[in-house]
C-alpha cells in the first residue's frame, strides 16, 4: 500500500476552493455520516499470491532437483489428503454431538408434554424446554465471547479470504474450537440455524493450520515444517478446506469445488482443480464411511453421504401415472424462482437493517450485551414454537399416504419423527411434527410426506420461521442459513403444492414442487448459482431435477438482483471488507474504461533505496502503516561527483547501472557467445554488428546526457534523507527509477536479524539469509515496534537488493480500468506499480483503488472535471 494521509493528500491533490464528492469524502475518512453505507475499510490487507521471486528464492530452486520436486508435490497430496479425513471427522463429530443433544432434549420435553397434557402443567413443559434451549445458547454465546471472529457461518468471512483479503482471527486455531463447539449448542439450542455454514468455515481453518503445523494460540504446536510458507499455498489449502467443508456437510464433493470456485477464488488452475476435488471427496468419504457404519451398524457400507441429504424422490409403484415433473411444471418454476428472488431481496432487506442496527447500538457496548440479545431471541423462539404446535396445529390422520422414501439421513424411520401434541389416538399434531424435530428431519418430512400438512399450518410455519430466521442471523452464536433456508422455501414449495392439488386439481409430485421452493428461496437469499445447483443435485441424487433446479435459481438470483445483492455479500459490505467482484462490469457499466490507471493510482509513495540506512528504515517503517514499499534510484546530474567520498550514493548509483539492460549491451553479450561457436557464419554475423554496437553505444550516452538534463531542476537528495514536510511538489514528486517491490515483513526481517554491512565495507560482507530464515515466522511476521533499536547501528547500511521482488507485475499510467482490474484479481495481487515508459515509478494500485466505492468516486470526479 503506498497513500497519503488525508491533509497531504489534499494539499497535494486539491486546488483551493476544489471540493470533493461525498463518497470521496467518506472514502478518505473526513466524514461519515450515520445512515451512509459503510465503505470499505483500509485497516484490511490483501494476501499475496503472486511469488516474490527474490534471491533466497532463486537459490532454493536452484538446488530444487526432479527428485525434491516430487517430493514437494508428494507432501503437497497427503496434505491435501488429510484436510479432507480431517474435516469429515470434523463433521462427524458435530453431527454426533448434535444428535445426541438434540434426542435428549426432544424425547424429555415431548413426555413432559404428554403427561401434562391431562394434567395441565404445560406451562412446566416450557419452562423446561426454554431451561434447555436457553442454556444451550448461553454455551455458545460464552464460545463467541471468547472468540467474536466464531460468529455467525463463517461464510462471508473464507469468501473474503478467498478472495485475497487477509481477515483478523479468521483462520486461527482458537476460532476453529469456538465454531466447532459453538455450533453444536446454538443448534441444539432450538435457535433457527444450521450446521452446514460453520462446516465451511471449519474446513477452511482445517486446511489453513494443518499445513503449518504450527499454532499461533497454543505455542507449544511447533514442528520443524518447512514447506508451504506462504500466502499461495495457504489460501490454496483454504479453499480445499472450505471446499471439504461443503462436501462434508451436503455429500457434493463436485458442489463443493464449484463453491470454491465460485464463491472466492480469484487465481484457479488446473491441478489446484484436481486437488481440491480430491479433498472433498476425501471428506466425503470419511463423513460416509464412519456414519454408515454408526447409525446402521454397516461399516464400508457408505449410506450417508453427508449431513444433511434429502433423500430418494421416486414416486410409488402402485400409482401408475405419477411423474416427478414434467414440461408443464416449468412453468411454475419459474414463477415460484421469482416468488423466491422476491421473498430472498425482502429477507435480505430486513436482515441487512438489523445487522447495521446491531453494529451501532449493540457491538459498541459490553460483551455481555450480546449474550443478552442470544437469550432474548432464544425466549422469542422457544415460546413461538411452542406456542403455535399447541394452538395452531392440527390433527392429522395417522392413515394418511406416507413417504415413500422412509428413511432420514440418520436412519431413523420418518414415521416415529410425528408428535401426538393434544391429538386422540391414530392422529397427530402437524404443526408440531415440524417444530419439535430436528430440522433435517423436518425438511424430509416436506419432501417425503404425502398429504400431511395444512395450508393454513405450512402458512404459519413459513412465517414464523422466516421472520425467526431473519432476526436470528447475526447474533452472536455460531450459526449458518443454508438449513433454515431450505426448511422455509420447502414450506413454501409444499403450499405451492397443496393449492395446486386442491384448488385447481393438478396431478402433480408435492416432493418436487418441495424441493423447487427450496431452491427457490435459497437462491433468492445467497444468490448462488452454479455451485448451488450441482449441491441440490448431489444432495437429491437425482439428475432429472437438473434443469429445474437451474431454471429456479437462475430466475431466483436475476429477481433478487433487482433490489440488492447476496446475503453474504451484504454481511461483507458491513464489514468493509474491500472485495473485489469479478468483472468491474458487473457493477459500474462500461463507463469504467473511461478511467486509466494514473487516474486512480496513489502518486504520494513512501520508498526505499537499493542500500539504506538503518535510521531510515527504522524512521519509515514506525512512521507508516504501508506494507510494501517500491525499491528505487534517482537519476542525478553529475552523479560522478556524487560518488565521490559518499559511499552510500555510490552503492544506490552502481546498483542502477547495473540494473539497466541496453540493446547494444545486450547485443554485445550474445556477440561474445556466438563467437564461442565452431561455425564461422555465426562468427560473421557477430563482426557485421560491431559498428552498429559501437553507434549504440554513443547514442546511449547521448540518452543519457538528455537524462540528466531532463532531471537537473529535481533537488539532489541524500537517500539517508527521511521525506519531510516541508518538500516542495518538485522534490516530493521527483522522478525515480523501479528497481522492485520489498514488503515491510522482510524489512522488519533484515533488520531484527542484523542483516547489513558497515559504511567503510563493501556489501559483499553483509550477512545473507536464506529463504527458510525469511519465512520462518510466517504467518505472524515481528513488528518494527519488537525492534530492540539498542542492539542497532543506525550509520549501518542495509542492502535490500538481494530480497527485494524484482520482477513484480506492473501497469503503463494508460492502462484501462479494466485491464487493470483483470490483471490484479485473476493474479491475486497485493501491489500493482505504475510504470512510465521510460522506467520511472508514478504511483501504486493498491486493492482498495479498485473497489465498487473509490471507483464510483472516480468516475463522478472524472463527469465533473470533463
């Protein structure tokens, strides 16, 4: 990052009486205003996936030989390999704990039921269901409060970090125990959420800190593991992780690799492909394996794929003409798409308002503020619940047509899953049937059961559970939204049905038009496409819904589209994480291409020069919150004189005449190896171009004289010299030779390890470190302020040469927009120099000159100026 602050920046930037728009305003943080969206924050770095291909790393694949090349892609496998087993068991025992919670508290609270429902002690039957729901809650509420970044699904949190922003806390060890355990109580704790997003989260953590055996919270986790220390293969194994986290949670290892693929990574290839696939598979497996062999006592036998799985829709052998769908129910499809696009944008909507209400009035204050919000809701929801199963519901008859499938996903009979709440012998409460179960089992009993459910009690559950939903997502418990999603649509899709069957008499399969409205609001609320369609698919195992269900999203996401984004993308802005979409058409038209990258580059740079002082790199790195700096030389009159008795100057200017590559140099380099050659044409060819090499050379001196001219009004600058305030713009702005890009963590690096040379020797003598000792301290590098500056020489010199980046990707100042844009998010870009055509730096694109915001800004400034 290279910018100014905000007084400089106008004072450099600004003519007197030139305003700014607000968003410009509000971007450089001189106002916001409280019903003003919150715009991208610049406290958040960006990951580098880009190598930074220095000198230690040359030397390591210099000895990097066919043999140790597979066996870092061998290593590379059983890693991969074993995020996978990890996270399946991960998943298992989530699903194990919850089950296991989850029976208790139903089976005692469903015979307090029973037996007062003669007696008429219901009241002690809600008190002893809020007794256990309200302390499960608390559980998790404490797991929050211990980590806060373990709240919610975790999901928006790996898109952020799948997309190249470096999130506090998201990936560490501590959050990984406080969403495991968390989750198992917030869901046992009858709060409308679900398991499956904080699966995601904690795949993605798996596959972030089992690589690294190492750990940051607990500090004895430290094994002498070399491999893998970098932002590129960290995220790489984050999205297997998350990827594996999908597989786990729906049995769709390819819908999981299509949620990495879809939902977060900028840079994907091939092999990464490959890899990914087979992590999620191997969790899915795992996942099978051990639950088929619990619930069914059939070990290899690999029943149960995931944790939540839809079942088999398959219609009776008995009735002749039933169909699943067919060509006419298409259209309902697309009508019940936009019903779901509509229903999402509104569930979207009020989520989004309550969550900017949370973030003024409930965050700022005490901790325990949130727990008290977790409590509240959860008494909302218990006697709601409880409430509608005991006077809304109706009794059903027991004789009527069952599911066909029988069989959950935990190898319970669907049978002994419906509640007899104040109901005679052969009947049954419905409304309590879909209440008083776990919601995977209420999600079958949509899809399964044949004509058991009311319209006026599929009416009330719907609304009940999308408004519970709603308030629910976002409080401080572990929590997800893609179940309670799937349980509300399936209430709608199961409406949809009964209005059909009844009112207009149609023949047609209630499971699917379930399922249809499931998918339906599901879309409508995360706007997924792709991804979420091969999940459905795997999920049902059926390949005939294919194109229903893509036909439903698609018109769920283009409807929910019309009136706001995604629920995880709207949870993201909240955050003012700086994402980066995929395309900048997708958000600001084409008018785009109006700007170039000199129009939205930061000019006011804090750099470095090739040999520098230790004060100055003390001064710069503890007076600046940048994370790279550009390595740089300044083109001088008279730099003959310069090198005389200045040993420092003389260093930077040998550097650079080194560093510049002519075409008669390197004509006169290819000359001398041709002349090594036996064949005498060879040899011809070389003595033709010797005059030629020779007119080069003295042209390049005239360059070189028109260069010192062009430079001579510049002030001449001691590279010890620390910028001031009190520079001119001719002395600020000067122009300066790229050499490379060096980060602040190898600067603090060099300097903690006492990399440099005194002044009175040659920098041939300064200490060199490999690339082992660079990145040992990955991925929590020192900070300048752990400096013991009494341990350091200022008048001490460091040359930065050997570790800086010197082959970074760089832009012309007349690069469009969006090739500029195309190039930083498909690399995986942290720094993006601007480079003039004659090699000189004028400015850094940083992650943050590319978002929706800044570049809305620009484009009204570019309106006003033309």
């Amino acid at each position: 990052m290279a910018c100014c602050g905000t007084s400089v920046c106008c004072q450099c930037c600004c003519r007197e009486g030139e305003t700014r728009t607000p968003e410009e305003l509000t971007i450089l943080g001189e106002i916001r205003d409280e019903e003003d969206e919150i715009l991208p924050r610049k406290d958040y770095e960006s990951l580098d996936y880009d190598r930074c291909i220095n000198e230690p790393y040359v030397d390591v694949l210099e000895v990097m030989d066919n043999r140790k090349a597979k066996k870092y892609e061998a290593v590379r496998w059983i890693m991969v390999f074993t995020i996978g087993v990890t996270v399946g068991l991960v998943g298992l025992f989530v699903d194990f704990f919850v089950r296991l919670f989850t029976k208790v508290k139903f089976s005692l609270v469903s015979d307090s039921v029973e037996k007062c429902s003669n007696k008429g002690c219901l009241p002690l039957s809600l008190l002893e269901l809020l007794a256990f729901n309200m302390t499960f809650v608390f559980i998790a509420s404490v797991f929050v409060l211990i980590e806060p970044v373990a709240a919610g699904s975790g999901i928006p949190e790996i898109k952020s970090y799948l997309n190249g922003v470096k999130v506090p806390g998201i990936v560490r060890l501590r959050t990984f125990m406080c969403k495991a355990a968390g989750v198992l109580f917030s869901v046992a704790g009858g709060l409308f959420v679900g398991k499956e997003g904080p699966m995601i989260h904690s795949g993605a953590i798996v596959g972030a800190g089992l690589p690294q055996f190492q750990s940051i919270t607990f500090k004895r986790i430290k094994f002498d593991f070399p491999y893998f220390r970098s932002d590129r293969d960290k995220r790489d194994f984050v999205s297997a992780g998350a990827a594996a986290g999908v597989a786990a949670a729906f049995g769709a290892p390819i819908g999981g690799t299509l949620f990495s693929l879809e939902e977060g990574s900028s840079f994907w290839n091939q092999a990464l492909t490959w890899k990914v696939l087979f992590c999620s598979m191997s969790a899915t497996f795992t996942l099978n394996f051990f639950r088929s062999g619990i619930n069914f006592n059939k070990w290899g036998s690999f029943q149960l794929p995931g944790l939540l799985n839809f079942g088999e829709f398959k219609c009776s052998e008995e009735d002749k003409n039933c169909h699943l769908w067919t060509a006419v129910d298409l259209a309902f499809f697309v009508l019940m798409g936009v019903v779901g696009g509509l229903l999402g944008a509104l569930f979207n909507c009020m989520n989004k308002c309550l969550a900017k209400y949370r973030i003024r009035h409930i965050h700022p204050k005490a901790k325990f503020i949130r727990v008290l919000e977790s409590l509240l809701v959860t008494m909302v929801t218990t006697v709601m619940i409880f409430a509608a199963s005991m006077l809304l519901g109706e009794c059903r008859d027991l004789s009527s047509p069952t599911a066909h499938n029988t069989t959950l996903s935990g190898g319970t009979d669907i049978n002994s899953t419906v509640r007899q709440f104040f109901c005679t012998n052969k009947t049954y409460n419905d409304m309590a049937t879909l209440f008083f179960n776990p919601q995977e089992a209420a999600i079958h009993q949509l899809f399964h059961q044949d004509g058991t459910f009311s319209p006026v009690t599929l009416s009330v559950f719907f609304l009940l559970y999308f408004l519970l939903a709603c308030w629910t997502y976002g409080v401080s418990v572990p929590s997800g939204l893609f179940v309670p999603s799937l349980l509300c649509g399936a209430a709608f899709g199961r409406l949809v049905a009964n209005i059909l069957k009844v009112k207009l008499g149609m023949d047609i399969y209630s499971g699917t038009f379930a399922l249809i409205g499931a998918a339906a609001f599901l879309g409508g609320v995360v706007r997924m496409t792709i991804s979420l369609t091969v999940i459905l698919i795997e999920s049902t195992n059926e390949i005939t819904y294919g194109l229903p269900i893509m036909i439903t999203l698609m018109v769920a996401k283009w409807t929910g589209d019309f009136f706001n984004k995604g629920i995880y993308d709207i949870h993201i802005q909240l955050r003012g994480v700086p994402l980066l979409e995929w395309e900048t058409e997708s958000f600001i038209y084409i008018e785009v291409d109006l700007l170039t990258a000199s129009d939205i580059m930061e000019p006011n740079l804090t750099y470095v020069y090739p040999h520098t002082r230790v004060q100055s790199l003390v001064s710069i790195l503890r007076t600046t919150v940048y994370h790279a700096f550009p390595v740089v030389t300044e083109n001088r009159q008279n730099e003959r004189d310069f090198m005389k008795g200045n040993i420092l100057v003389s260093n930077n200017i040998r550097f650079k005449k080194s560093s510049v590559v002519s075409r008669a140099g390197e004509q006169r380099r290819r000359c001398q190896s041709m002349k090594s050659y036996p064949s005498s044409e060879l040899r011809n060819v070389c003595d033709e171009q010797s005059t030629a090499v020779e007119l080069a050379e003295e042209g390049e001196d005239l360059l070189q004289q028109m260069l010192e001219r062009r430079h001579a009004p510049y002030p001449n600058l001691y590279p010890d010299q620390s910028p001031s305030e009190e520079w001119t713009m001719e002395e600020r702005f000067r122009p300066l030779t790229f050499h490379g890009l060096i980060l602040r963590s190898q600067l603090v690096n060099l300097l903690i390890r006492g990399v440099c040379y005194a002044e009175n020797q040659s920098s041939a003598t300064q200490p060199r470190l490999s690339y082992a000792e660079l990145t040992e301290d990955y991925p929590r590098f020192p900070d300048i302020h752990d400096l013991d500056l009494t341990l350091l020489n200022p008048r001490m010199i460091v040359d930065v040469t050997p570790y800086m980046n010197p082959c970074p990707y760089t832009v012309s100042p007349n690069t469009r927009i969006s090739q500029v844009f195309n190039l930083f998010r498909t690399m995986g870009l942290r720094h993006l120099p601007v480079v003039n055509a004659v090699g000189e730096i004028v400015g850094i694109i940083t992650r943050h000159n590319l978002t929706h915001e800044f570049l809305v800004a620009k484009l009204r400034q570019h309106y006003i100026t033309v």
